[in-house]
C-alpha cells in the first residue's frame, strides 16, 4: 500500500498496492521472522491492530531503512510506515497534520488486503519548502488508531537503525543511505542522546476514614489527586506533563510543558498538596535518590518545584516549560536520566532513560 501527495503547490499523485503477504525475498522473509518473533504469527486470526508505526528516510521493497526522528528541513519526501494485521478488505485512513497550527494537510484512504501487510504513505516537499515545527500522522482503520509525532528542522536529519530490522539492510541500502544522511559518522548514527528506556515507580493510593476519602490515581504524564471531605468539599489537583523527546543533541535544550488543573474547595482542615518536578542526573542510581551531579529543569516564574495546594491563591490552573540544556557529549558515562517526579500524599516518578551514541 503506498500514497504519494504534495503539501502544496504541486498537482497529486497518487498510488496504491495490497499485498497478500510479505513475499518470498531474502530480505522479505527476515522480516517475517522479524515481526513474528515481536508479535507472533500473523497469519492467525485476531483482533485488527497496527504495528511498528514510524517515519523513516525511505523504503527498499516496502522495507524501511532507518526511523527518523526529526527531518531536515531540505528533505524531498517524507515517509510513513507500518504494518497492519488482522484487517479484512477494510478502509485505512493517513491523516497528516502540521501541530503548530493545528493544520490537517492531507488525509490518505486505502484499501488493505484479506489479512495483514504493510503500509507506505508519502508527503512531498512543497514548493515553497518544509514550515518547520512538530507534525503528526494518524493511522486509523477496523476500529483502531495509532499516531507518530515527528519535527521538522533546520538542521541535518536525525535517524538511527531500527531495532525490529537492524541488520537487515543491504550493502546497497546502506549505501544509499550514508549517502544523503551526512550528518550520521560511519556507523550511520547520528551522534546524540537516544532515549532507550521508561520506567514508572508508584501505586495508586486509596484512603478512607470518617471525614475523608483521599485517592491518587497515576498515569505517565497525569498524576490526579483527590480529597473529598464527609461534606461534600473537594479539594482536586491534575499534574499533565509532556514526555521528553526521542532524542536530544549534546547540550541541546529540553523544554517540557508542564500544567496542573485545581479544583480548590477546602473549608476547615480538609486541605491536600502537590508538587512536582524534573531532574537530570545519572542513569545508574535508585528512582528515589540522586547524586551530587544532577540539576533541574527550571521554569522563569515557578523556578524548580512546580507547586499547588489548598491555600493556594494563584488560581486554580498553572502552567510552565521547565528547561534545561542536555549533558554533553558521553557525560554520565555515556547515559543519564530524565526523572519526572511527583508528590502529593503518595509519591510517583517516571525515569526516561538516555544513552550516547555516535
């Protein structure tokens, strides 16, 4: 399945292909094997899912070659990937959207084949070229959706190897590929941090007594908390964070949205209190402590502690971008942390884990 479409200023093209299997290469069937290994046998009957949706530089035989996390601004194409699995002649839709504007640039509609197979779908550069910024493409079909968040920049393209496939390419491929991305070393990488690993460390907390029922309910990224008195009285707090990128150059700047939502009722001694916030340090020590080297991510008005309680009078929603410039290069011993933390009755934390590679 594959679908061609100029952003603007071009006249669309547009083409498709289902197949029925991954074929017989040598190539096509270490994918098979690939895939199988990750999610079992797809030939069997199940539930329609999509799999493995990523960007990528380009496609040999509807095989990708790398998986881009930030184009370059000069790219030609643009390219979507996935798989698809227990679809039945159903319609998969590709939606493009430029984020910072909220903007759906163009929306694919696809026919699959009897069971599974993978899509390509590509968006040219316009002529007037790339804006820059943070885009997102939405797959959706059979009552399921999956979406990949990518940037475009004014720099090199960023990429790595896939894990799923690595190992697979050609000499040709790679050829082809060390040839336009001159911004990876011989070993094809880019040289940066690469995010490899999340952890989250907390249990939800559930308390009643006479007076008072107190909850906390944990998510990645929404931490709620909620105190409700005998009488009614609520005293509620939300803490929604974005997740760090996938990838950050040597000293380059993280910026993190973060945005707590109070419902502040608290008469008498019913009272609750929250506050947050983001660490950079070594990847080697416990979730719960820190080493003489780690620093935080500030905000210009809330400084480091992200803050909300009871008595608060500043309103009953905040808002910040903690920032702080990522270590250099193979600082920590080649890999650090990213900890988000939170404390508001019970404690929670999710560690991003990095590692240098070039």
């Amino acid at each position: 399945m594959i679908g061609l479409v100029a952003f603007s200023g071009c006249t669309d093209i547009s083409d498709s292909y289902k197949p029925g299997s991954f074929g017989t290469t040598e190539e096509e069937q270490q994918i098979v094997e690939a895939v199988t290994e990750k999610y079992g046998d797809m030939t069997a009957s199940g539930e329609p899912r999509l799999l493995e949706v990523m960007m990528t530089s380009s496609t040999q035989n509807f095989i990708p070659v790398d998986k881009v996390l930030k184009y370059s601004k000069d790219s030609g194409e643009l390219y979507a990937w996935f798989i698809y699995d227990n679809f039945e002649n159903d319609v998969i839709s590709v939606e493009w959207i430029y984020l910072d504007n909220d903007y759906s640039i163009h929306t694919f509609e696809s026919e699959t084949g009897e069971d599974f197979g993978r899509g390509t779908f590509i968006l040219e550069k316009p002529d007037d070229g790339w804006p820059l910024g943070d885009y997102k493409v939405i797959i959706s079909g059979a009552g399921v959706e999956e979406s990949v968040e990518f940037e475009i920049i004014d720099g090199q393209t960023v990429s790595i190897p896939l894990e799923l496939l690595e190992g697979m390419a050609t000499d040709s491929q790679q050829a082809e590929f060390e040839s336009t991305e001159t911004s990876t070393t011989a070993s094809g990488i880019t040289p940066g941090w690469y995010l490899t690993k999340v952890e989250d460390y907390g249990d939800k907390v559930a308390s009643t007594n006479d007076y008072y029922s107190y909850d906390v309910d944990y998510e990645r990224g929404n931490v709620w908390t909620s105190n409700t008195g005998d009488k009614g009285e609520t005293v509620q707090v939300r803490t929604i964070s974005e997740e760090p990128e996938d990838f950050y150059a040597a000293e380059e700047e993280i910026a993190i949205n973060v945005r707590k939502e109070g419902e502040l009722i608290a008469p008498g001694q019913l009272g609750i209190g929250d506050s947050s916030s983001i660490t950079i340090d070594m990847a080697d020590v416990a979730v719960d402590r820190g080493t003489s080297s780690h620093y935080y991510l500030e905000d210009d008005t809330y400084g480091s502690f992200f803050y909300m309680d009871w008595r608060d009078e500043t309103g009953d929603v905040k808002e910040g971008t903690f920032k702080a410039n990522a270590p250099s290069a193979n600082a920590f011993g080649g890999s650090f942390r990213i900890l988000y933390g939170y404390s508001n009755g019970a404690y929670y934390r999710t560690n991003y884990i990095y590692e240098w590679r070039e």
